[in-house]
C-alpha cells in the first residue's frame, strides 16, 4: 500500500526486518556483556510504546483540538522531567520543578516562534506541526539536560574546593559556578556541534529523509532539516539555562555551599546483593523493567483518556444537529431533498468531510438552492 507517496511496511514484513536484531543479540549473548536483558526489554518498550503512540497520534490528528494538543506537551514535559530526574540521579524535590520550567519555556517559545513566524500558519495548534515540532524538540532538550545536568553538579561535587576557593576570594555565586557550567556546556553540545558540522556530508538527517519519503522535495526537506536543527539547539541551550539557574537558587545554601543534591544510595544492600551471582544484572534489569513500566502506565492513561474524551465528544455531538438547513419558514430541520442530495455527495469515494455553509438567503431561495449555491461558489 502507498500512503500519501509513503509504501506502507505491512505487518508481516516488519516482523521479518525485526530479525536484524538477532546479529546485535547474538554477540551481547556471546561475549556476556550483562545487557542481553536490558536490550530486549528495550526493545520491547520501544515496539509498545510506538504502537500506543501511534494511537494517540491518530486522535490527535483528527480531533485537531488545541487543548487537547497542548494537554499532550503538558504530559511530555512531565514524562521528560521524569525521566531527566532518573537518568540523573538528582533529587526530584529540588529538581523536578527547574526541569520542568525549563522544558515548558524553552518548548513553547521556541516551538511556537518557529511555527508563527517562521512557517507563519494561520492555525498554530494545527496538529500536522505543533505534534511533530514539539516532540522534535522535547526529545533533544532531554538528551542534552541529562548530559549537562549530570556533567554540572558532578563537577561541583567533585571540585568543592575549587569552588569554595573562588567564592572564598571575592566571586559572587554566579561567577563561582561559572566554570561548571562552562564545562556542561562543552561535554553536552560538543557532539551537537559536531553533528550540525557534518550534516550532510557524513550522514542525512532523519527529518530530511523523513520528508523525502513522504513525497516532499529534497529543497523544501533541505530547508526544514535547517531549522531544525537551529531550534533545537537553541532550545536545548535555553532550556538548560532556565533549569540551572532556577536549579541553583535550590541546590545551594544561604552561604553557597551545595548541598545534598544527589540521591543517596544505600551501599550495604548493593553490596550484599552484589555478592550473589549474577545479581548486579538483575538489579539493572529490574530496574530496566520499573522504568519501562512507568513509561507504558503514563502512555496507557493518556490513551484512556483520549478515548473518554472522543467518546464524550461523540455523545454530545449526537445531541445537537450536525447541519443546518436556513430555509423560507427558517426551519432547522433538514428537508428530504436536502438529505438525498447530501447523501449523494457522501457516496463519493474522493470525499470524505462535506463542510456546507449557510448564509442568509433570499426568499425564492430553496435549501436545495442554498447547498447548491455554495457548493459550487465555495
């Protein structure tokens, strides 16, 4: 099958391209690398994640509902902070709301620059691009803010007397947490920089080739692949700003001296647990598995709830007339040779939403007239 210019990958051949994964699987299984489990258990994840996805995508893109399309942003950035908070190993009471602040600002300000005007659509919250752009974007920042975030208060933790020593001659906090930053900065954009250097050259892009299968032409791919690559890295940079610097008014006290940021592991159950065998690859399993688990319960609710909202939708829309028929006796209800008429237009392969605008009219006007009237004209 051809979607939209798209060869459709039916089911059956996309059980037959997931057999690639053995090679990778053999060889983690061979040489007994402890990632065997975490890799199928990912790979798992990423099949039933995408399935639910594709989904929600499906709702979100026939609804079109700006509250329901900025309820999915609102869900991302708190499945994001959740997720930057695991990979980090911080502490969600002072981190979870700077993540968060920094995440929400940086998407939606970036996000909607580039689709206001840059792209200058009418619609802004047209799901065809607030979807995609956003997600674009959430999963950058992400990528980027783990990085940095574990390179910044890893720094501090490791070099407290550099940083008590420059505080102690006179930098005000700021300047003292300067260099750190510094150093975030560099560890996480560095490969960022690195890719946008060779783009093209060594790789194409996945949005660029994204948008040449889906029929566009490579000029109008090569243009988008350029923006996005520039709001995402500004929103990764903003993003980053925001969340270590509202992170910072939490992370130090009153005498700038940091405090315990980082969640405490208990040493003595690790230990204990690392003298079975076998058991640190359980341990990382299970915790494969929690994650993964987390993941699914948010991505299951959300799906719930868009089928809650479509079905609340369709009860009352049921409840009210769906078109109006302004005739001579100003009638609201639809005549039968308007119902055959509309009937006849609904039998039309090539068709599938008739959208029928009636105006004030003149008296020798029939319905009929009207529908015909604006059929042709409009």
């Amino acid at each position: 099958k051809v979607f939209m210019g798209t060869i459709d990958i039916s089911y059956t051949s996309l059980a037959i391209g997931l057999l690639l994964l053995l090679i990778p699987l053999f060889y983690l299984w061979k040489f007994r690398t402890g990632l065997l489990w975490v890799t199928v258990i990912g790979i798992a994840r990423m099949i039933v994640q995408l399935f639910f996805i594709g989904i929600y995508l499906k709702y979100l893109f026939l609804w079109n509902n700006p509250w329901i399309n900025f309820l999915w942003v609102i869900i991302m950035i708190f499945v994001a902070a959740q997720t930057a908070l695991a990979r980090t190993q911080l502490k969600r009471k002072i981190l979870f709301i700077p993540i968060s602040i920094g995440f929400l600002c940086s998407v939606v300000c970036i996000g909607m620059y580039f689709i206001a005007i840059v792209l200058r659509l009418e619609n802004v919250f047209s799901a065809q691009y607030f979807i995609p752009i956003f997600g674009i974007l959430m999963g950058n920042m992400l990528s980027s803010n783990v990085v940095a975030l574990n390179a910044y208060y890893s720094g501090l933790k490791r070099e407290q007397q550099l940083y008590r020593y420059l505080l102690g001659n006179g930098a005000t906090r700021a300047e003292a947490q300067a260099p750190f930053i510094k150093q975030a900065i560099i560890k996480s954009f560095s490969p960022l920089i690195a890719n946008i250097a060779v783009m093209g050259l060594v790789a194409l892009p996945g949005t660029m080739i994204g948008q040449i299968l889906g029929g566009s032409s490579p000029n109008v791919a090569i243009k988008y692949q350029m923006m996005i690559m520039v709001i995402t890295f500004t929103a990764s940079m903003l993003s980053l700003m925001i969340t270590i610097s509202l992170a910072s008014r939490k992370s130090f006290d009153s005498n700038g001296k940091l405090l315990q940021v980082m969640v405490e592991k208990k040493e003595k159950k690790k230990k204990k647990k690392s003298d079975e065998p076998g058991q640190p690859d359980k341990i990382k399993n299970a915790n494969a598995l929690k994650r993964g688990s987390f993941s699914l319960i948010i991505i299951a609710i959300f799906c719930a709830c868009l089928v809650l909202v479509n079905i609340l939708a369709t009860v009352i829309a049921s409840n009210f007339p769906t078109t109006l028929d302004v005739t001579t006796d100003r009638s609201s209800k639809l005549t039968a040779e308007n119902i055959d008429y509309i009937r006849q237009l609904s039998e039309q392969t090539d068709i599938e939403k008739i959208e029928i605008i009636v105006c004030a009219t003149r008296a020798s006007y029939t319905g009929t007239d009207m529908i015909n009237y604006v059929y042709n004209y409009y």
